[in-house]
C-alpha cells in the first residue's frame, strides 16, 4: 500500500509554524519560561449570628461520613498539614491548621456537644465500638456491617464543629488515623459528620441528617 504525497501548502504551513515558534524562543531571555495566570481563591463567607442555648445530641437518623479528602474544611488546610507518619506529635500541627483555616462560629456549648457526638459516630462507624449508643444510626450494632477498621491504633487526630451554611445546620469535621482490615495504617483520614438543629423548649437538640 502506497501513501499519497502530502500537500505542498500543508507542508509550507507547517514550514511556516515552525519558523514562528523558533523565533519567539530565540526572544526570551536565557532560562525564561511562559508563566501561568492563577485567580486567587473565592473565600466562602460565612454568618457569625447564632443563638446561643443549651445543647443535647438526639441519636436519630443515620449521619453522612465522607472520607474523600475533598470535605468541607478549605483546602489551605491540605498544604499546612505535618507529612503523614508524623505520629502523635504532628497532631496538635493538625489541629491549629485546621482552625485557623475555618475560625469558630458555633456557641461554646453546642461546639462541645457536637464535637463529642461527631467523634463518638467516628470511633463506632470505624471500629464497632459504643454503636450501640446510636441505635437509629447503627440499628444492627452486632450484625452483618463489620468494623472496617482495627480499634488499637486508631484516633482522631483532630475535630472541629462548624455551621454547615445555615444557623440550624452543622458539621463535625474530624481528621484521624486508623489501621484497615488489611493491615494498612493511614493517618490524616478525612470524616464528616452533618447536623440538623432542633429547639423544643428552650433545648437544643443536634440530630444527624440521614444518609442520602
């Protein structure tokens, strides 16, 4: 099989396209490279108005864990973080990073409450332990869904609560550590955990959205 000849005016084209690129190279200084253009970030604004009361968590409906590391808390938060295998010392690192890159808008009481509901959900998501505390989330704690991760070795490295785009909405973010079924150890794991707001006589009840 025989290939037809190219055009002359394809091949002048390209005669032409190379000259020009060789020229503006020939231009620039020694060693210069094109840079590219970057937009800087958008910043998500957030409302700093909430009511304060007292706060109690209901363990009803089942909550939403997400543990891509594209959760909610900015990315600033991935380039500050210590290099995984850090160990218990890079926790605190952790922890101020990731306040400083989404600052406090939850009242004291219910930041407690919430946080201490979102690592209890964490701890018996990963390990099967305290399920049976959150019995509308895990209404088989001894069934067929067995814990995907080991209990020695796991921990949360750390958590904060926030408002979740709305006063009556919140999510407890937590970074942690745990060692798989495999006998795979990984720190810096991503979880989020989202909140619905409740106030039924002057109590607030923090319940998890169910799983969508």
């Amino acid at each position: 099989m025989t290939t037809a000849p190219r055009s002359p005016r394809l091949l002048l084209l390209s005669a032409v396209v190379l000259a020009v690129a060789g020229i503006t190279l020939l231009g620039m200084p020694h060693g210069q490279v094109p840079q590219a253009t970057t937009k800087p970030a958008a910043t998500d604004a957030r409302a700093d108005t909430d009511p304060s009361s007292a706060a109690a968590v209901s363990p009803a409906g089942r909550p939403t864990a997400s543990t891509s590391p594209a959760a909610s808390a900015p990315s600033v938060l991935e380039s500050a973080l210590p290099p995984h295998g850090e160990g218990i010392a890079g926790d605190p690192a952790v922890q101020r990073n990731l306040e400083a890159a989404w600052p406090s808008d939850l009242p004291a009481a219910d930041e407690r409450v919430l946080l201490a509901a979102g690592r209890a959900l964490l701890r018996a998501d990963a390990t099967g332990i305290g399920r049976t505390q959150w019995p509308t989330v895990f209404p088989d704690p001894d069934g067929a869904v067995a814990p995907a991760f080991a209990s020695t070795g796991f921990r949360i490295q750390a958590a904060i609560a926030r408002r979740d785009h709305s006063p009556e909405k919140a999510v407890v973010h937590l970074v942690w550590a745990g060692t798989d079924r495999g006998g795979i150890f990984t720190d810096l794991r991503i979880t989020d955990w989202h909140f619905t707001r409740t106030v039924k006589k002057g109590t607030t009840t923090w319940t998890p959205q169910p799983r969508t």
